[in-house]
C-alpha cells in the first residue's frame, strides 16, 4: 500500500486493512525498526489522524462526567458534598440548578481527577453572542487556531 494522508473513507479502510494484515502476517514480535514495523507505525499515525478529523467525541457534559465518575467510585451524593460547600449544592449542581464554580472544577479534578476538558469544554450552556463571535471570528490567528483543534 502506497502510505499517503488518508482523505477518504476507502482510504481509511485500505490503511486498516493493511494493519490487521502486518499485525497477524508472524507470530513473532515486530521490530520497531523493520520495515513492516515502521509500516505500521506510519499507518497508525495516519489512521489516528482520519480519525480525530472524521469521528471527532467532543468532551461529555459536565454534570455526566461527575454521574459518571461517581458511579465508576462507588460514591454517593453525600460523599463528594465537600468538593461542592455542602448536600444542597451537590444535588442542585447536579440537578443542573447551580452551574459548577472555578473552585469545584479544580477540586472535581483534582480529588476525583476528571479531567479538566469534561468539567470546562463539554458545557454547552456557555455560549459567546452571534456578535461578538463574529467579531471574534475575524481574527486569522483564531481562525487557524480553531482548524488546527
């Protein structure tokens, strides 16, 4: 297979393909520097590409990151009540009452390490005016920077 950046989904698919076959082509370890190995990693680095362009997950809700995290710890409500000041805000946080604090962002990652993205970027609710993200938007450095994220 001619190792190219893969832009379509056919592509994708041959560079796959081709993977499943290098990985079961011998039974013995592939060595990092054979041929077959630095195949392999090309083709790895390729398809991690496609895929963090075509089937992008953006960061979960926050209040279903902590749900999540909770569940995966066993923890209840009462139990992270001190990440949060108190019973009442815990469940009006995760009621979506009370929107999280700077201060329970850092504490949700750093005692239960949620990482910092599903806490800040998966909430939808903060939003920039048309306006201002117009405004925003004619600013080429932006607007690289946000093609390159």
């Amino acid at each position: 297979m001619k190792t190219k950046i893969l832009k379509t989904e056919q592509e994708y698919n041959e560079a796959i393909k081709r993977i499943n076959e290098i990985i079961h082509s011998s039974e013995n370890a592939i060595e990092p520097d054979s041929l077959e190995g630095e195949e392999l990693e090309l083709l790895s680095l390729l398809v991690e590409i496609y895929e963090k362009e075509h089937f992008s997950i953006g960061a979960p809700n926050p209040i279903e990151a902590i749900k999540f995290r909770m569940e995966q710890m066993n923890l209840k409500q009462a139990d992270i009540a001190p990440l949060f000041g108190g019973k009442t805000r815990v469940s009006e946080v995760l009621r979506g009452k009370r929107p999280l604090s700077l201060k329970m962002i850092t504490l949700l990652h750093r005692y239960l390490g949620i990482p910092l993205e599903s806490l800040v970027a998966g909430n939808e609710k903060i939003k920039l005016k048309p306006e201002m993200k117009q405004k925003l938007l004619k600013n080429p450095s932006i607007i690289d920077f946000l093609k390159i994220s």
